[in-house]
C-alpha cells in the first residue's frame, strides 16, 4: 500500500515539475513573437502550448538518455527520483521568481544526480555520460545559436536592406509565426521527455518493468505532455519580459533569426538524444541576433546574470536534491517523508501565492 502511494507521489511530483518547466520555458518559446508584436500574448501562448503537447510525441531517445545515460537506473529508488524533482522544482521556482531564464532540463537533471549521490556515492551517476551528453551540450549549444542567429540577421539585413521597413516587419511577423511554431514544437520534443524519463524510472524502482527492458509507457508520455502543455498556457510573464525585452531590443528579423536558430539546435539535439536546455538555447539565438547587428545592442550585464543562473543551475539543483534525500530519508525508507515534504511543500507555495495575490490587490 505505502510503495503505491509513494509511486503516486512521486509522479505528481514529476507532473508538477513538468507544469513548472512549461510555464519557466514559456519565455524560451513566445517572447520573440510577443516583444516584436507578430502575435498577441495569448495566441503565441495558445500556439505554443498545442505543440508543446504535439511535440512530445515525437520522440523518446532524451528520455532514455535521462533515465539511462547519465544514471545507473538499477539504483534509483522512488525516494531519490522524488527528492531530485523537489530539487528541480525549488530552483525553478526561485528563479522563476526573479525572472532568470535558467535551465529546466539542468534542474531536473542536477537534482536527479543530486538525489543519487547523496543516496549512493559517485559511483551511481556516468560521470563521463553526464559530461559528454549534458555538459559539453550545454557549453556548445548556445554558442552554435549564437553564430547561426548572428549570421542570419547579418544575410537577412543585406537581402532586404534596402526594402521598405513596413512590408519587411510584416513579411517577418509572418516569419516569426512558423519560426516561433517550429520553436514550440522542438522545446516540447525535447523537454517534455525529461520528465518521461523520470517517472520511468520511478516504474523501474517500483518493479513495472526492468532497466534493461526499459520504456515509456503510452499513458506516462501523454501524462507528460499535458502537463507541460498546461504550464506552457499558464504562461511566465516574468521570464517573457527577460527573454523578450531586457536583453535586446528586438524587431522582427531578429526575433525570427533567433527562433529558426533555436528550433535547429533543439531539433537536432532531440535526435541525438541530448536532454538540452531549450532556455540555453534561445538566449543564445537572441543574443547573437542582437550582437550581430551591433554589440551595444545587447544589455550584457542582463545577459551576464542569465549566464550567471545557467553556471548554478546544476549545483544548486543537485544540492536541493541532496537536502531533499537527506530530510526524506530522516524518517525512514517508506512514503512517510516524501508526503511530508509534498504537505509542507504545498503549504510554502500557497502561502507564498496567496501573499504575492494580497501585495498586488493592496497595490490596486
């Protein structure tokens, strides 16, 4: 009885992470579109949320790389994958909440191998796995968004240069349309699978099925993908802002160069199973797209704060893992800590809501 519950906890738990990841993300997807006005706030979001849903169908190689490549599936317990999304969520919220568009993906993933040290030792985690399929990732794919941004605003600018500025806004509104679609489709491919592969390994720890027979069963990735759907239309207008307007001031040709580039990294990466950060990713593209047109046109101490959070992201999730583990397992290897942390949890988070709902009333 208490083994079933704590699974049910524990993939609420990832179904939570999976909605915070979509509304953390939704900046990634929509704030190109948004700040050059090619789509109202809604319709971006609403567009996005659809193949966000759509997107994570396509796919299953990252959520075999999270629940097989990087860790020894054999030692996870339902403990450690509860405390490493409690690891994840923590860290995505306190950026959410100072409007830093850190890694989703590296959450889950720091917490995760958090978790695991803390419940095993090193040995449990692929050290050279880790490096070569997330951390060499997420040096190079930034950096790859980068320089095709760049060179695509500077072959865009000198193909219409000399064209009239309104139908060229127009014709890349247009753009930024499917751009921004094929963006939202390659962050569902890529970042719906995380928690894919997480609650598949809650099935492993719980006896549904072996590490070497392992799978994704149909209802875990619908699961999945509704609940990053549902977070991406709940929307994170806080990290739009960052992502739309605070490190460039963008027009439509940027922010069309800035999403093709994005969705190439991410599509590509998804192929290779690389769980990447689709945050990285885009800040990267707009960055470049900014950069390129004149360095000044980059706030760089925002950008520098961005880089800042990406550099924490997997240390601090894992710590939180770790903490999360230790306070778990101080009343013992059952269900009774994992509902103990999911109560207090949800206590933190409605009081935090219901006094942030307070300031803004009192402020109206």
């Amino acid at each position: 009885m208490h083994s079933n519950l704590l699974l049910v906890i524990v993939v609420l738990a990832a179904l939570a992470f999976d909605f915070t990841n979509g509304f953390h993300d939704t900046a990634n997807v929509v704030a190109s579109s948004i700040s050059t006005h090619a789509l109202s706030p809604r319709a971006a979001i609403g567009i996005a949320s659809v193949l966000n849903f759509a997107g994570a169908f396509i796919s299953l190689k990252v959520a075999a790389t999270v629940a097989t490549g990087i860790v020894q599936a054999g030692l996870i317990t339902e403990t450690v994958a509860f405390a490493g999304l409690i690891g994840a969520i923590a860290w995505n919220l306190i950026t959410w909440a100072y409007g830093l568009p850190s890694s989703s993906s590296h959450a889950l993933i720091g917490g995760l191998v958090g978790a695991l040290l803390a419940a095993a030792g090193g040995a449990a985690v692929k050290g050279q796995a880790l490096l070569g399929k997330v951390v060499v990732p997420a040096l190079v794919a930034p950096v790859v968004a980068f320089v095709v941004a760049g060179v695509a605003i500077i072959a865009i600018y000198r193909v219409v240069g000399r064209r009239r500025p309104g139908t060229v806004n127009r014709g890349f509104r247009l753009g930024q349309i499917a751009s921004g679609s094929l963006l939202s489709l390659a962050h569902g491919t890529n970042d719906a699978q995380k928690t894919m592969g997480v609650i598949s390994l809650a099935l492993v720890a719980h006896g549904n099925f072996s590490a070497s027979h392992f799978h994704v069963p149909l209802w875990v990735v619908v699961a999945a993908a509704t609940a990053i759907s549902l977070g991406t239309y709940a929307g994170g207008w806080r990290i739009i802002r960052t992502v739309g307007t605070r490190i460039i001031k963008m027009d439509s040709a940027q922010g069309f160069a800035a999403q093709g580039a994005g969705a190439v990294v991410i599509l590509a990466s998804s192929h290779f199973g690389y769980p990447l950060s689709s945050t990285h990713v885009i800040s990267g593209g707009v960055i470049g797209a900014g950069a390129a047109k004149r360095l000044s046109a980059v706030r760089w101490g925002v950008a520098g704060n961005i880089v800042a959070a990406w550099v924490l992201t997997l240390p601090a999730a894992a710590a939180f893992g770790a903490l999360a583990y230790g306070l778990a397992r101080a009343f013992g290897t059952g269900v009774l800590g994992p509902l103990l942390i999911t109560v207090v949890a949800l206590g933190v988070l409605f009081g935090t809501f219901a006094a942030r709902r307070g300031r803004l009333a009192a402020a109206a």
